[in-house]
C-alpha cells in the first residue's frame, strides 16, 4: 500500500486521537439525553456544557454564545437565512465573489426571493475592495453583511477587524464564515473584533464531520433555522449530538493549546513547500495575497497545464491536494475564486491547493518537492498550450 502525505487539510483534518479518545464514552454507556430530566440524561448535559465553554474560550467568545450545529455550512444558512428573516422584507445584503458555496448560494436564493444582494470583487491577490464595500454600506434600511474571515482555496485573510467596525459604524450585522480561520489564528477573538455572527466547522480543526457552531453575539437577532424542540435555547431545534459535541470542545482545547507554536511551524514548512516547488517548477506563481494568508495554505498555479491532470499523477504517489474547493473539484470548471481574482487564462487551469495541518512533517515536503519537478515536466510535454 502506498503511504498517504497528506496536503488537502482546507478540505477536512484528521480526526485527532484525543479527540476519538474523548468522544468514545458518548458512544457506549453514556448515550443519554441531555434533555432529560433523569439523572442519566443529565450525565451528558455536563459535558455538552463544558464543550461549549471550550469551544466559546477558543473564539473569545461567552458560553451562551455558541449555538451548535450540524456543520459549518449550516451555521452560514442559519447566520444569513436567519438574520434576514428578522431583519426583514427590505434587507439588503452585502457579500464577496470569493466566498464558500455555503454562503454564495443562499445569498443566490436571496437574490431570486427579492432581496438586493451587493456582491464585492477582490483584487489581484483575492483582498477585498474595501472601498466597494464603503459604498454597499451606504444603502438605506436594514443590512447584513457576510465576508469569509480567511479564503479556503488560497488563505486569503480578509481585514475582518476593520470592516467589522465599518459595518457596524453603518448600523449593520455582520456575518463571518470564519471556518478556515478558527484553530488556525489567534486573532480569531469576539472580545477584540465586533462581529456580531461567526460560523465554525468541527472537521476543519481535528474533530469529526459532521459538527460545527455558530457564534451569536449577546443581543443579535436571528431566527432558527432547525425548528421543533427547545435545544440549544430554541435556537436551534434537534436532539444535541453529544458525542460529536465532546469531540469539537476537545478539538477547541487542543488547536487553542497549540495555537501559538504549531502556526509558525506549519507556516515555516508551507514557506518551504512553496518556495521549492517554486524553484524547481518553471512558470509556476503563487495565487492570493502572501502577506495575509492563513499559515497552512498555499494555492500555486502552474502555467499551461491541467490541475486535475496534476492532482492525479500526485495521488499516484500518495500526495493528496486539490485543484480547488472540494465541492467544486470534480467538475472542470475554473474556480470561481481563482476567476474572480483575474489570473490569467493559462493559469486558472493549473491551481493547486497544498493545505497543511501540524501532522505534516518535513519529510512530507520532501516527498512532494522530489515528485512535483516530474509530474509539471511530464504533463507540459504533453500539453497543447505550452509555450514555443
Ligand atoms: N465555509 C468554508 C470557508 C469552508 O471551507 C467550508 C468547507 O469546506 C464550509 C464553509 C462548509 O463547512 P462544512 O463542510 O462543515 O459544512
């Protein structure tokens, strides 16, 4: 069996070990309710509320702030369709070209049910145009604003801090799909940064698929999205997923506890990865902009040939990445991301995403700067659009 090296991490994470240790329990003789109002039921009420506070410590944020969900892409449904519905009929909203299909598409059926939906470019290296969003925030009436905190295909970090105070100086609520950036910044701290909504995913920071959380700030208006019992403080109805729960509060507490020194040494083997394959791949060039950008990414396109073609050969040798979001890989279609950036035609073909997580080692790098120099060379021979 060929041996895995792992670079798709923007994708999903391996679950950690003392994650699965920490869950196992919830599993076996600890399957109660928390909702009941048995002593059994209440075995479990304690440690759903621990993770909570875990998961709140994480994020700067209070307890009765964290609202548990499904997934990241839910809590993006229930920040927008759930802030709108309390906002109303006339809410404008303000996103960005580059955002998660989880946010993209309901602003899309926003669009279609009536609302005006100000969609913002990026420039070259995929930063926001923040003047654009100054005018957008001119509207009159109701506004709710949703910009990624940190890209998933290239990293990009957008400067959340300054437009959270713009938005809010323009009396709006503002929404961040934050799930590539939670685990992965320190900056990530409602105490610091007003934004009203931030959405979370389990499976990018080492717990299982299948969880996530939305963060309300204390005095937000959203709705539901989930409707039937009383969970989660009527904010969201369905019986809690403790094991999976556990699992994310056990998650938080590890990524806050390696915060400070796995980022710089996830950042310094993504630094080594992208400057060899830099030197020894011809024609190749970074996506999105280097001085902001997430530790763990590099998005790196090389010129004239297919990233599908690419990310097969490397799986041949044990190396996963990806040619884009992976909803989106498995079609031909450019990215929408790396299209919205203008790079240029011969380019948008050939993106590669390396996303790192601290179970990289330098090993791994090596592996994929001795077979990447190979796998460029073998497929531009071959390619229709190679230069004379
Ligand atoms: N938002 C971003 C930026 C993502 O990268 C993803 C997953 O790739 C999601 C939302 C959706 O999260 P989930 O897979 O937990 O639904």
């Amino acid at each position: 069996m060929i041996r895995t090296f792992y670079f798709d991490n923007n994708a999903t994470t391996r679950v950690a070990p003392e994650v699965i240790e920490a869950m196992q329990p919830y599993f076996g003789e600890l399957y109660g309710n928390p909702s009941s109002m048995h002593a059994f039921g209440g075995q479990v009420a304690g440690p759903v509320e621990e993770a909570r506070a875990k998961v709140a410590a994480l994020i700067g944020a209070e307890p009765a702030e964290i609202v548990f969900t499904s997934c990241g892409s839910e809590a993006d449904n229930q920040a927008i369709f759930g802030t709108v519905e309390a906002l109303g009929a006339q809410t404008v909203v303000i996103t960005s070209r580059t955002e998660h299909p989880a946010v993209l598409e309901p602003c899309r059926i926003l669009r279609e049910r009536g609302h005006k939906v100000i969609s913002i470019g990026v420039d070259g290296v995929g930063q926001l145009d923040l003047q654009e969003l100054s005018a957008a925030l001119m509207e009159q009436g109701p506004k709710l604003v949703t910009l990624m905190w940190a890209n998933n295909e290239t990293g990009v970090i957008f400067p959340i801090a300054e437009i959270a105070r713009r938005v809010r100086a323009a009396g709006g609520v503002f929404h961040t799909d934050a799930v590539q950036a939670v685990g992965k910044l320190d900056d990530v701290d409602m105490r610091k940064v007003p934004v009203d909504l931030l959405s979370l995913s389990g499976h990018k920071l080492h717990a299982p698929k299948g969880i996530g959380a939305l963060y309300i700030r204390r005095g937000t208006r959203v709705n539901p999205f989930l409707r039937g019992g009383h969970q989660e403080h009527g904010r969201r109805a369905g019986t809690e997923n403790v094991p999976y729960i556990v699992g994310l509060g056990r998650a938080a507490d590890l990524a806050r506890e390696a915060m400070v020194d796995e980022t710089t040494r996830v950042a310094q083997l993504r630094d080594r990865l992208e400057e060899g394959l830099l030197a020894s791949c011809p024609d190749a060039r970074v996506n999105g902009d280097t001085r902001h950008r997430l530790p763990n990414t590099a998005n790196i396109s090389f010129e004239f040939i297919e990233g599908e073609a690419i990310l097969y050969h490397l799986s041949d040798a044990g190396i996963c990445a990806s040619s884009g979001s992976a909803c989106t890989s498995g079609s031909l279609e450019p990215s929408h991301v790396i299209r919205a950036m203008g790079v240029p035609f011969t380019a948008v073909h050939g993106s590669i995403r390396f996303s790192l997580s601290h179970y990289n080692t330098a090993a791994d790098v090596d592996h994929v700067l001795n077979v990447m120099p190979g796998v460029v060379h073998k497929l531009r021979a071959m390619s229709p659009f190679v230069k004379a």
